[in-house]
C-alpha cells in the first residue's frame, strides 16, 4: 500500500515536471492575420491575411525552431506589426499565441515576443528576410 502511495505522488510530481518545463508553443490555425500599426499609440488596423497553406507552414516551422530567449522585454515603441495564427473556421474574434514584431533600425533584422509569455528573440538577418516577406509581403528593405 505504501508503495502505491510513492508511485502515484512520485508519477504526478513527473507529470506536472515536464507539463510545467514544456517550451513548446503551439500555433494552431490554418491563416495568419496581420495587423500592421497606424500611430504611434497601440492602435492596430487589419493589414494582411495570409492562407496560402505553405506559407502558414513555414512560418509555424520558422517559429518552431527559434530557441526563445524567457525574458520579458520593455520597447521603446510598440510593435510595428502583430500576428496570430486563426482556424478559417473559427467564428469567434479570440486570438490565440499574438507575436509582436518589430524591425530593427537598420531594417536588415527583426525582433519578435509573444504576448503574456515572456519570450523573446532578435532573428538573424536570413530568417528575419524570410519571415518579414512572409508576413508583410515585402522585403525588409522595401519598408520605409
């Protein structure tokens, strides 16, 4: 009895171990919605929808394999664009996992954290090319 006692609390102590060490994010939804900003307050107007399949896989690949840095960053701007990924299907206007990102002052990189969770990561300039035309449809170099 004793020891059913110790298995039970010892396997509960491991399920609750690797459920709260997880580092995985998940991004479910089959398009992208980007919102770009439009003043220099926090206010966000609809810029581009993203549903070409490959294109969503992608950038799930993308953010799938980023090793986020946990830290809770502080810009001295808002965000230059938001995005979150949404089922074709979903009816409600609920995001779920929002990303912020921003663009370096010298266009050639990009900085991106997630709402309420604490990460964060500047991306190398190859990456950051690749995903900015993704989302935003142009190079980095193309935005003024």
């Amino acid at each position: 009895m004793k020891i059913n006692k110790v298995f039970i609390a010892l396997t509960v102590f491991c399920l609750v171990l690797i459920v709260g060490c997880s580092n995985k994010l998940i991004n479910e939804g089959n398009k992208i919605i980007v919102e770009k900003r439009v003043s220099e307050a926090n206010e966000y107007e609809p810029f581009n929808e993203i549903n070409d399949k490959e294109k969503v896989q992608n950038v799930k690949d993308i953010l799938d394999k980023i090793k986020w840095k946990n830290i809770d960053v502080d810009m001295v701007r808002p965000a230059d664009y938001i995005f979150y990924f949404k089922d074709s299907n979903e009816i409600s206007e609920a995001k779920g996992l929002t990303y912020n990102l921003w663009k370096s002052p010298n266009k050639d990189k990009i900085e991106i954290s997630i709402d309420f969770e604490s990460k964060y990561i500047q991306l190398d300039k190859e990456k950051s090319e690749e995903l900015f035309q993704i989302i935003v449809g142009k190079s980095l170099s193309e935005i003024k």
